[in-house]
C-alpha cells in the first residue's frame, strides 16, 4: 500500500466504524468499556474480573518502567479472563495514547501488509509496533490517525472487492440467461 500523509488524514477522517470511547485515565470501567468496544463477545468472560483483580493490573501496569512496545502491559492485561492480546492492544491504544502504540487488528494488519491474518502472536505484535511507528514518523501523522486510516482503508478494500464481486457475477448470470435463453419466434 502506497501511503502518503494526505491519503492517511483522509482515511483517518473517513473512518466509519464506532467511535471509541473517551478515556481520561485507566480505570476498571474503562478497562471494561474498552475491551467491549474492540469486541462484545468476551464480554461475560471480562466481567468474571473483580475491580480489584482489574485494578491490580492497572496497579502494575503503571509500575512497569522500560517497556517501548508494551509487551510488559501486553502480558498484564491479557492475563485477565477475556483480554486478548488483540484486546489488550486497544486498552492501550485508547487508554494510554502517550505509548504511542497501534491497535492490532485483521484489517490493519491486512493493509500494512497485504495478508490475511487473523491470530497474533507477541513477534506479531512487536513487528507491528515498529513498522506503525517508523510510518507514523514518516508521514507524521499521529498513532490514532494512522490505525484509522488503515482500518478504513482494509473496509474500503472489502466494499470494493464485494462490488466486483456481484458485477461480475451479475455479468455471468446475464450472459448465462442469454445463453440458455429460447429464440423468439
């Protein structure tokens, strides 16, 4: 993907899924609210987590020093019931922009890339880090407006795809009638 700064705020402002929430500071709600907006499936699984449990992490999560691509609060928080690393990623994305790390997520990481890939692993997410970073840098755009851009433009991909698609299976169900159609008399 050819990425330019112009192209990235453009996605950025086009970006058409949920708004994120508004996170001030980390918090078991936030925690909570965060994790549902990636995902609501594991939602029963997170609310196994006490506040305290959660609060803990935060705790923890706080103490860590050297950390740049978030691996320490990576492991924190996926070791709560039903945070993935995938969850844990947007926790930290939304919740702790000043660490300036992305958001892994299928469609990102199929724009960045051009694969298909749907389960990470913490080599992953490292690789990813470094490469969001280094193009953030580049086209100097912040962490935010690069993951929304890419989002978007892995949606943009998807829509198109699924419009080609249908014409041309329109085309082939058109010329298949024509083909099996009666001669008028």
């Amino acid at each position: 993907m050819n990425l330019t700064r112009e192209y990235v705020i453009q996605l950025s402002n086009d970006y058409t899924y949920k708004p994120a929430p508004v996170i001030g500071h980390l918090t078991p709600q936030a925690i909570r609210d965060l994790a549902h907006w990636k995902s609501a499936r594991p939602a029963r699984h997170i609310a196994r987590n006490s506040d305290d449990q959660i609060a803990s992490v935060i705790a923890a999560m706080n103490a860590v020093g050297d950390d740049p691509f978030g691996v320490k609060r990576i492991k924190l928080l996926t070791g709560l019931c039903g945070i993935s690393l995938r969850t844990a990623s947007a926790i930290l994305h939304l919740g702790l922009p000043e660490l300036r790390l992305p958001l892994l997520d299928w469609r990102a990481w199929s724009s960045l890339y051009g694969e298909d890939k749907r389960t990470f692993t913490l080599t992953d997410w490292i690789g990813y880090v470094r490469d969001c970073r280094q193009l953030a840098v580049r086209l100097d755009v912040s962490m935010r407006q690069l993951d929304r851009a890419l989002w978007q433009h892995s949606k943009r991909a998807d829509i198109l795809s699924k419009r080609s698609l249908r014409a041309e299976q329109g085309r082939k169900t058109h010329e298949h009638r024509a083909a099996h159609s009666l001669p008028c008399r």
